[in-house]
C-alpha cells in the first residue's frame, strides 16, 4: 500500500512539473492551483505510461547483453532527434559495443528516468552529475565530458559577479532535478536564493526574454545551442552569458546500485578509460566547447 501510494505520488509529481511549465510563462504558480479531476485525470496517465514504461523494459531486460539506458533531450551532448542519440550516445554505444553489448536509448521525463533506475528497470541513465544524494541510489561511472555551468543574462542588463552571495539580489531561473555544483546546491537547499523552477529547458530562457526573471543558470553548450535551434536571430541576440563559470562539474553515467551495475561500471569504465589515454575525450570535450560535434566518432 505504501509503495502505490509513493507511486501515485510520483505520478502527480510528473505531471505537475509538466503544468508548472506550462503556467510558467503566466506568471502563475502551480501551488496555487486546486487539485482537481483535471490533475487526477493527468496522475492516472502518468500511472499508465509508468506501467507502459516497465511492461517494455522488463521484457528487453531478459537480453543480458543489451544495456537499456534512459536519457532526455539535452542538446548538444543528447539528441533524440539523431539515431545515435549524439555525441555522448555515440560514446556511450561505442565503449559498450566493443565489450560486446548494445544499447538501447529511452527518452523520458528526468523524474521517470530516475525513478525506473531506482526500480532496476533501467541499467543506467545519463548524462548526470555525481553527487553525495545521487550515490544513495547509483553507481557513479568515470568522468565523461565536463559541463560548464554559466550564468546567462540579458544584454541589455549587464551583469557582474564574483561570490554565491552576489546572486541573492537576482531572480534566478533553474530547471528542476539538476545540480549545479556542490556550493550552489547547498545554498539553494538553505533558501539562500530567488529561484524560479520549472521542468522544461527552454523555459528558463523564455523567462528571461520576457523579463520575468534576471538570469538563468545553464550549461553553455546546452544553451547556446537551444538559442540557435528554439529562437529566433533577434532573441538570440538578445542573450549572452557572464563570462564567470559557476560550476565546472564532470558528466557520467549512473548505474543501477546491484551486481549487473557494479559490472557494467567496470566495462564501461575500462574503455572509457583507453578513450582518455588516446586523447577522444579530449578531442570531444573541444569538439562540444566550439560547437562542431556532429560528426565526432569516437576512436580506440
């Protein structure tokens, strides 16, 4: 009875975090709204794609050799849109297949993907930070590419920083479920800011065109490439990020926390490892800070 109930939970969170999005750009404040038939109705579809989600996962799960990996739409790193899933699939893919696995890629809801990891109905999800809350309920691999957290503004607003207390004064946009580095966590965790959440990448930039917010806080690749694929040349112009890093924090995979993980780690981790000796890494973390990934293959 307890596990149903976090379930549905679960559920009404999923859902949720897709109408504060929405309402977002309205100024409106989910924690406003009544829970209605409108929410009970959208928790029971989250209850059926979660079951839909399992039912698939289960029975692919009887191949020990396929390696089911959830991910979401993260731009340039992953890209549903490409049948190899990006540059961090490609690598990902690449490491697996040369032990003698294939992968197979699910792009669901961060909150889902957490969740059917925690269950076991997934092998792993990516890309993620490593953190202490993470490691209660994951096996960390090794460092992949590392992420460059930077704060994006408007340009007709120029901003300066130097301290996490600087940040107090501003209305920030974040995106809910991610770190962005110990120190920004810590004191997000203690009320220290003006935080803006919402489940939804484009949200945050949204947010900043229209003046609802003062900055939002993005992965530079990431962002970057949402303005040039999800705005306009003239909005695009708009925004720029401060030249300061907020954070500079190393994405990997998170693996199931049982045996089969603990395996899978130190395949992926062993070839991962021949990728940083002979210099891929290297080439695809430049290939991704100069924006030109497409067509970057990993080597042995």
């Amino acid at each position: 009875m307890r596990l149903a109930g976090w379930v549905f939970g679960l559920s009404l969170r999923i859902c949720a975090e897709e109408v504060e999005a929405t309402l977002a750009l309205g100024d409106l404040l989910l924690r406003a709204i009544k829970p209605g038939p409108w929410l009970l109705a959208c928790a029971g579809l989250s209850l059926s794609l979660l079951a839909q989600s399992a039912e698939r996962l289960d029975a692919l799960a009887a191949d020990p050799q396929l390696v089911l990996i959830g991910t979401g739409e993260w731009a340039p790193y992953v890209e549903q849109a490409r049948d190899d899933a990006g540059p961090l699939g490609r690598l990902v893919s690449t490491v697996f297949k040369r032990a003698g696995y294939r992968v197979q890629y699910f792009f669901y809801p961060w909150a889902r993907n957490i969740y059917l990891l925690q269950k076991g109905q997934l092998d792993a999800v990516m890309p993620y930070i490593c953190n202490s809350e993470r490691q209660a309920f994951s096996l960390c691999s090794d460092n992949m590419v590392n992420s460059n957290l930077v704060i994006f503004h408007r340009q007709d607003k120029p901003f300066e920083w130097r301290e996490l207390k600087d940040l107090e004064a501003y209305s920030i946009a974040v995106t809910k479920g991610y770190s962005y580095g110990e120190e920004f966590d810590q004191a997000r965790a203690a009320g220290r800011f003006k935080l803006v959440d919402d489940s939804r990448e484009d949200v945050g930039m949204r947010l900043l065109l229209a003046g609802r917010v003062d900055l939002h806080l993005q992965d530079r690749a990431v962002g970057y490439a949402m303005l040039k694929r999800s705005f306009s040349a003239e909005q695009q112009q708009l925004l720029t990020d401060n030249s300061h890093t907020l954070s500079r924090n190393q994405l990997g995979l998170l693996l199931r926390k049982d045996s089969r993980g603990e395996h899978l780690r130190q395949v992926f981790n062993a070839g991962l490892r021949q990728l940083r000796d002979n210099g891929e890494l290297q080439g695809l973390q430049q290939a991704l800070e100069r924006g030109d990934v497409a067509n970057w293959q990993p080597k042995f």
